[in-house]
C-alpha cells in the first residue's frame, strides 16, 4: 500500500496556523474630549505631535512651552521646532516621545515669522490606552487679532494619522504587514462646506493643500491610493492629514462667493460642522483565509554529503509540514529536500547528493488564521483664528 493510501485511511487533521504577528499600528492620538478613539495597541513610547499651520499650510519655527514638564512632571518644558529634541523634520511638525502619562498644557510662544501666536493654549492628555497625543496651533498673519472672545474664529482643523501600504521586512517603523486608513468626511449641514485637505509624512514630503466641496448631506473619502499616489506610488507612507475649514467671510467669499461666520463661539465642539471619522484596518496575510490541505511527511536522512546537516539528525525519524494542492501530483522526497535546502542553505549539487527515506504521510485539513485588526476613530477638531 502507498504511503498516500495509508494516509488516506488515516486523516488526522492539522490545525495549521500561519504564524502572524501582532501589529502595532500606530493610533490617532487622542484630544482633549476625543472619546472616540480606539487604540489597535499601545506603542509603550509616548509621544506628543504639534502642529503649526499658518496661510492654510504647514509653517516652521515655533516654540512652545508644556506645561507641566512631560519628562519630570514638574516645570515647564520648552522645545523649538527644528531643534534636537524634535524627532520630526518636517517644518510645521514637532514629536517629541519618551514622556509620562497624563494631562499637560501647550502654549505657542513664538509663531512661525510674520504670523502671531495662537493665544489659545491646547490641553492635551496621555494614556497608558493612546500612547500619543496632538495639539494643533494655527496663527494669522502678524497685526490681527487672536482673541476668539471678541472675534470670529477663522476656522476649524481636523487632524488625522494614516499608515498606508505593505511592509515586509524589519525596516519599521511598524511590523510587517498590509495596512490601509480611510479618513471619511461626511457634510452634516444642509449648506455646502468647503474643505481644504493636505498630507505630510514622516520623511517631510508635504502635498499642496486640495481643494473640495461637499453638498448638504454629502460625503468623500481619503483613502491609502490616494495617499500612495500623491506620494509617488511608495510602498509605505505614513503621517498626518491636515483637513481644515475655513470659516473667514472673506475667505468664503473668495471660495464660494458667500460666507458664513460664527461669532463669540471658543469651543471646536460648537463648530463642528463635518463628521470625520477614520477607519484602519492592518493585515498579515496576503489573501483572505480559506481551508488549505497539509501534507505531513514522516522521512528520515540516509545520507548527507553536504556536511551541513547536523549528524545527530541522521537516520532519525524526522516530519515535515507542506501546503498540498487538491488533484495535483506531488513529489514528497522533492518536497522534504526543497525545505532542507531552505534551513541548511543546501546548493543544487548537495541536493542531489542527499538521499532520503520517505516513511509515511498524513494528509490534514487547516485553515488560515485571519490576523486581521481594525480600529475607528471619530475626530474633534480645533478651532483656529
């Protein structure tokens, strides 16, 4: 009787498990009020972004002191944008990690030139469950007036984090894996609102600033292919989308030919016209999970020229687990040497040298495990003036 009849005889079921590890995918760092967000993991790193906008983009040369020190927890704490402790080389964006957990202050106290500070310190908390936290300043231009109790507030920013592509080795900054953001945008009003959205990545590569209209009820998306896309067509990027919305008469007016203002409002939640929501999803597997057939090889190596095969494995009985494919002829000693050759580093040459007994095999059903984790999060936005 061939080895496949016994094995037909005797089906023992192999649970197989596609070894995938655990993502770690970075999070939307959670705002003040931000009870939406859920964390995939912690990072164990914790880490504050902050932002600078200025004319509706991204603007270097800030200062900001964080109150109380982040480090120690007592004090203030000053960092400059662009200076040794910001781990981010992007004009406009500061990081700063390694800090402890719980509530601190940011106050702008240098505006990037020609612009005035943002007057309205941002209150930001860090959790053992979010691991980050951002805080976005947006300064008008040098002469005019910040105080948002006297004047309108020029708009509202909505501040998104995307991990977009695949990443297969060990080059971080995330594990390997196929990952995918959808920012969804959705107008809650019943009058058309006009976004502008832009996107930064880590390495400081920024798009210009993209114009859109939504309609009364209507919604748009700001997915991966649109991210990789704009970058170049990279494998991986990973970074910030800015969304904004101006609220400025004049600005509308030269956008819309109206314009809407909201007067004597200082909370962002009071303005928050649009409904932001973001979506991630990160995944192991380069295919859905389906049922798969497993040949398990029971052999035993008569002989090895090669030298490379430790001799304590010679003339053991040893087993070896290969995907088979339904009414597909197989060759199980062929199979057994291709993955010797794969652990010992094996040439064709030592391959042919290398003689084998095949004792048995047993044919198994598994299925693939779906490592697959996904995550939403609704976004609060800042006012800016």
């Amino acid at each position: 009787m061939s080895p496949k009849s016994i094995a037909k005889i005797s089906i023992a079921i192999v649970i197989i498990g596609i070894a995938a590890t655990v993502m770690i995918f970075v999070t939307l760092s959670r705002q003040e009020g931000n009870s939406g967000t859920k964390s995939f993991a912690d990072s164990g790193n914790n880490s504050l972004t902050i932002i600078s906008i200025s004319g509706g983009s991204l603007a270097g040369g800030s200062k900001y002191v964080i109150s109380p020190n982040p480090f120690t927890g007592q004090g203030d704490y000053t960092i400059q944008d662009g200076s040794s402790d910001d781990r981010n080389p992007t004009e406009g964006i500061v990081v700063v990690d390694g800090l402890r957990e719980g509530r601190f202050t940011v106050t702008q106290v240098v505006a990037p030139a020609g612009y005035s500070n943002d007057k309205s310190p941002k209150t930001v908390e860090i959790s053992a469950s979010t691991g980050a936290a951002i805080a976005t300043f947006s300064s008008s231009p040098a002469g005019g007036s910040n105080n948002e109790s006297s004047a309108a507030i020029k708009g509202i920013v909505y501040t998104a984090k995307f991990e977009c592509g695949t990443i297969r080795g060990n080059e971080g900054p995330l594990r390997p894996g196929h990952y995918d953001t959808d920012i969804g945008i959705f107008n809650k009003q019943e009058f058309p609102v006009k976004i502008t959205w832009l996107a930064t990545t880590n390495d400081g590569k920024s798009t210009n600033a993209i114009l859109r209209t939504l309609t009364p009820q209507s919604s748009v998306g700001i997915v991966c292919k649109d991210m990789l896309r704009t970058f170049g067509n990279a494998s991986f990027v990973e970074g910030f989308a800015l969304i904004q919305v101006p609220l400025d008469p004049g600005i509308l007016g030269t956008l819309s030919g109206s314009g809407t203002t909201v007067i004597g409002r200082t909370s962002a939640g009071d303005i928050n016209l649009l409904d932001v929501q973001v979506f991630y999803t990160a995944n192991a597997l380069d295919e859905l999970p389906h049922s798969i057939l497993v040949d398990k090889i029971t052999f035993a190596i008569v002989n090895d020229t090669s030298g490379k095969i430790p001799q304590s494995m010679l003339m053991k009985t040893l087993d070896v687990s290969v995907t088979s494919n339904m009414s597909q002829i197989s060759n199980p000693e062929a199979e057994v040497k291709q993955e010797l050759a794969k652990q010992y580093n094996l040439t064709d040459q030592e391959l042919a040298g290398l003689q084998l007994e095949i004792k048995s095999i047993g044919v198994g059903v598994g299925t693939m495990i779906d490592d697959h984790a996904v995550s939403l999060s609704r976004l609060v936005p800042q006012a800016s003036s």
